[in-house]
C-alpha cells in the first residue's frame, strides 16, 4: 500500500512549469505587451459583438448567432491562454498544477472544435442563404440553430474528453518543465516515461476530425454553390466574405504548425513553433468581431 502510494506519487506530478518562449528569454519582458493588447482587443470586440446580437434587431439572423456563437469560443479561447502567459512572462508565475493543466487542455482544445464547428455552420448558412434563399427562413429557424449549436458542443466534448483523459492516466517520470505558453497536448505527452502511443494516435485522430473532415465539409458547402448557379462565385464572395476570411484565418497557421511538425520539426526552430502555436489560437479572437458585417 506504502509502495503504490510513493508510486502514485513519483509518476504523477503536482505541477509543471512553463517556462515560456525558448531562446527568447532576452525579451520576456516585451513578449507580454502585444499579447495584453491583443487580450484588450479580443475582449472589446468579442462582448461588443456578443452585445449587439443580442440588442439589435437587425442582427437576429442566423449567420450573427453563428458569430455570436464564435465569439464566445473565442473569449474562453484566449482566457484560458493569455492570462497564465502574462503571468509566465511579467510575473515569473510559472508553475501551473497538474489538474489546471488538464483543464487549460481541455478548454484549448475544446475551443478548437468549437470554432471548427462553427466554420462548418456557417459554410452550410452561406450555401442556404445563396442556394434557398427563398427557403431560407425555415430553413435555419431560431430552434434549428440552437439544436446544431447544441450538437456542434457535444461532439466536441466527446471527443475531446478522451484526449484530456490519455493524458491523465500516463506516468510522469521525465521532469515537469515544459517549454510553452500553454499546455500543449504533446509537450504534455513528451513528459511521460509510459507508452504514449494511444495519446498520439486520439491526437492525430482529433486534430483529422477537426481539421481535416471539417476543411473537407466546408469544400464541400462552397463547390456545390460553385455549382448551382452561374454567379454562384461572385454571390458567394459577397455574402460569405466573412466566413472565408474567418476560415482562412483560422486554417493558414493550423496547417502551418500541423505539416511543420509532421515534415519539418527538426528544421523549425522550437521558438517559432510556439509563436505560430499561439498566432494560431490568438489571430481568430482577434480578426473575427472585425470580420461581421
């Protein structure tokens, strides 16, 4: 019993620390001031667009519920970042307990699916909008969008769960530093002295889900209003803009961080993967609310 209990605790740690941007200690304390301004900005434009949605009459449409639905995602997105890593870089408050670290996994990750989730809503509201417009406002009806919202949800804590779980359950025997902002499924992963093949498998099976199966569905939505109509294209442009630029902004450094590790880890500098690690949840919160309409 003395054993398994000395055990228990060797393997699983009590905190990690984050120890920030590696080879840019030099500059720790300027790193913090675009991200405050950032944070400033997210917060601002998220709640002034959350505000509106729900005061303004002329916004009670489906393609701002979706928005409104994003910037929620996006505010638990950066809060659940910004904060800790201003901590790490003004304050020197590295240390973050082993259960806040699965829970900043969860809410990062969770958040991810959300917005990708939400890309695929209102992929398939531009292809209504263009190709039903008739049919339009019985198609997304209030009750509709609060039942795929409420879908989009649960397949993201489905699938999200098991991720946090497999890093849970894996003994910890390789120190308890890890070299990001944040906690990163992986740099989490890499810690562990066990057999962490399941973790990585779920991890590239999520990150195919999320990613690839909804970039896939959101092709999908745009050829088949390609196809509809001879002006399909140029109506798309006009009525979708915000979604593509919200698609493209999110997508860009996803694929960047996804094909660099694949591809090009060993050549890519562990500071620049972290960088783009952090554009890549901090650019959406902060393009999206300038992006509506």
């Amino acid at each position: 019993m003395i054993m398994s209990m000395l055990s228990q605790t060797v393997l699983t740690p009590v905190s990690f620390i984050l120890n920030g941007i590696p080879g840019l200690e030099d500059m720790n304390m300027w790193i913090p001031f675009p991200l405050f301004s950032i944070y400033i900005v997210v917060m601002v434009g998220n709640c002034g667009l959350l505000y509106l949605t729900c005061y303004e009459n002329s916004l009670h449409r489906s393609m701002y519920y979706f928005f409104a639905m994003l910037s929620l995602t996006d505010l638990v997105m950066c809060t659940s970042t910004i904060p800790k890593a201003l901590c790490i870089f003004w304050f020197h408050l590295k240390e973050i307990s082993f259960n806040e670290c699965l829970v900043q996994m969860f809410l990062i990750y969770a958040s991810i699916g959300m917005e990708c989730g939400m890309l695929i809503l209102m992929a398939l509201d531009c292809y209504a909008a263009i190709c039903y417009l008739l049919h339009y406002s019985t198609i997304l009806t209030n009750p509709g969008i609060a039942k795929v919202g409420l879908a989009t949800f649960l397949r993201v804590v489905m699938l999200v769960t098991p991720l946090t779980y497999t890093i849970k359950r894996l003994p910890y025997c390789r120190g308890n530093i890890l070299y990001h902002t944040y906690c990163d499924h992986m740099s989490v992963a890499k810690l562990s002295c066990g057999n962490i093949k399941v973790s990585v498998i779920y991890g590239l099976m999520v990150a195919l889900l999320f990613g690839g199966f909804d970039i896939l569905c959101i092709t999908i939505s745009y050829t088949m209003i390609s196809l509809s109509l001879a002006d399909a294209p140029q109506k798309a442009f006009t009525t979708c803009t915000a979604h593509i630029c919200s698609t493209v902004f999110f997508y860009s450094p996803a694929f960047f961080c996804f094909f660099s590790h694949c591809f090009g880890g060993h050549k890519i500098p562990p500071s620049c993967h972290i960088i783009v690690a952090n554009i890549y949840l901090l650019l959406p919160p902060t393009m999206n609310p300038m992006l509506m309409e």
